[in-house]
C-alpha cells in the first residue's frame, strides 16, 4: 500500500533514511581516516591498493550521507547508496578465495552488505512512492525528477526546428553526455514536442523528451526538457536513479547551449570546458554569467 499524504509513515522512512545518512557519514570517515584497520575489519588484504580503494569508497559515503542529511525526501541519495552497496558487495566477492583474506569475517562482511543493500533498497522504494503533494513540498524536487527549464526569445516553431539540428550536431560531434552519439528524434506533429532516445550504454538507454510553451505576456518560449529511462531491470533502475542525480544539471547545461546558440549565434566556450571531465574551479563561461 503506498504511503499516504502527511501520515507517519512518510515521517518513518524519512526518519529511516536520515539514520542511514548518519551510518553512511560514519562508515565512510572510518574508510577514509583508518583504511588499514577497515580491510582487516572486513577480512580482506591490507594492501596498499585495497586502501586506496578503501579511502575512495569512504569519501563516497560521506557523500551520499550528506546529500541524504540536506534533503527532505533524498530519493536520489538513497538509490546512491544503493549502487554503492552493490559496489561494495562486488568489492567483497572479488577476495574471496585469495589466500591473503581471511574468510571468515569476509563472509560475515558480505552478509552484512547484503542486509544494508536491502535495507536501503527498500527505504529508496518506499521514498520514490510517496505522494506528489509530498514532492512537491521538497525544495530539490526540481533536480531529483531530471528535467530543466530555459526561456528563450524566439517563437516556438523556430526553436523546435533549430533544436532538432542542435541534438543532432552536438550527438555526432560527442560534445554532449545526454544527446549521444546515433540520437534518434522522434517528432511531434502539432510542432510543440521532440522527443529523442539516444544509443544504449552498457544497458541503460537514455530517452527523453522537450515540450515547447508560450512564454507569459509573448516573451519568447519556455523550453521543458525531461530525461526518461526505458530501460528495465533493477541494475538499469539504478543506474537511471544515480543519472537523475545529475541529469537536471546536464540537460540545463545543454539548454543554456542552446540558447546562447540560438540568441547570440555562438557558444561561449572556456579553457575549462575545452578538456574532458568535470571542472569545478573552472566552470564554463556560460555558467559564470547565466
């Protein structure tokens, strides 16, 4: 049965996640800050590598943790710490058998991850079916459900046409992480929606739809742009959840390319995005003056 609007339950699996926020905080200063003594905690060998692996695991549970602590209803978060148990598990399974584990408390650490992944598995379910009206109320709302918003001085028809050749350029040239290489655009009629789906990676295809609106008092169109997966399975599943994370900052990247494209004939470009990767001390230009 879903949870209802303002009922205690909603309070409890809210409560739950912050709990395991806090555990994930824990767990990962204790990776990050004694590596060493969390290998031979879990039974597996006390390598240089496996600590190395062991910091960067703790940094992302720190990650997660706050992510899940800053929020009201961290669906996202959760479905973070989910793909990370997975990771941990598979981590695990990979020693056993090396004569450098002891596999005893090997077992006993997979045994345990087992029942955290089912723990946050099914706390991220339960967040991911609360109410709208519940949603709504949570000011990351707009972030965690994939999509972005951009208005552009121009009339609809034009920015649906020019969109069009922008997907596909950006596709064909690799600039972009959601308009893929061999994007198909399927098109609206009524010349108010595009929707693309783009070439599946490992599994997980990545679709998505734009819807064009009049903009208030005939300034422009507002551009709405939504990311979807397809894709079923519980792997694909995650992978889509941990894609939201950052799919509304992808997608409002690419509308604000978009628009710069469309109002000033260019985009602006910096040292910073002429290279592969994130850059966070070097943001793009377009972000610094949006």
């Amino acid at each position: 049965m879903s949870p209802q609007p303002g009922s205690d339950t909603n309070d409890n699996w809210e409560r739950l996640a912050k709990g395991l926020g806090w555990f994930s905080i824990g767990l990962g200063l204790s990776e990050l800050i004694a590596p060493g003594a969390m290998a031979d905690f879990v039974g597996v060998r006390n390598s240089s590598g496996n600590r190395s692996v062991l910091r960067a695991y703790g940094m992302r549970e720190i990650a997660a943790g706050i992510g899940i602590l800053m929020q009201e209803r961290p669906v996202g978060w959760m479905w973070a710490r989910v793909a990370g148990d997975l990771l941990d598990f598979g981590s695990l399974a990979a020693s056993v058998g090396s004569r450098a584990s002891n596999g005893g408390r090997l077992a006993g650490s997979m045994g345990a991850v087992a029942g955290v992944t089912a723990l946050d598995f099914y706390c991220a379910s339960q967040l991911d079916r609360l109410p709208r009206s519940r949603a709504e109320q949570d000011q990351q709302s707009i972030r965690a459900s994939n999509s972005a918003v951009i208005t552009i001085d121009r009339p609809a028809d034009d920015l649906y046409r020019r969109l069009r050749d922008f997907m596909r350029t950006r596709g064909e040239g690799g600039e972009s992480r959601v308009f893929t290489s061999g994007v198909e655009i399927t098109e609206d009629p009524a010349g108010q929606r595009l929707r693309w789906r783009a070439r599946a990676m490992k599994g997980i295809a990545i679709a998505g739809n734009v819807r064009f609106d009049p903009a208030q008092a005939n300034r422009g169109t507002v551009v709405r742009a939504e990311l979807e997966s397809p894709s079923t399975g519980m792997v694909a599943r995650v992978a889509g959840k941990l894609l939201g994370i950052a799919g509304s900052e992808l997608l409002q990247n690419e509308l604000r390319k978009f628009k710069q494209l469309v109002e000033t004939g260019e985009i602006a470009t910096s040292a910073a995005t002429a290279e592969a990767g994130v850059h966070q001390a070097q943001p793009p230009q377009e972000l610094a003056h949006a």
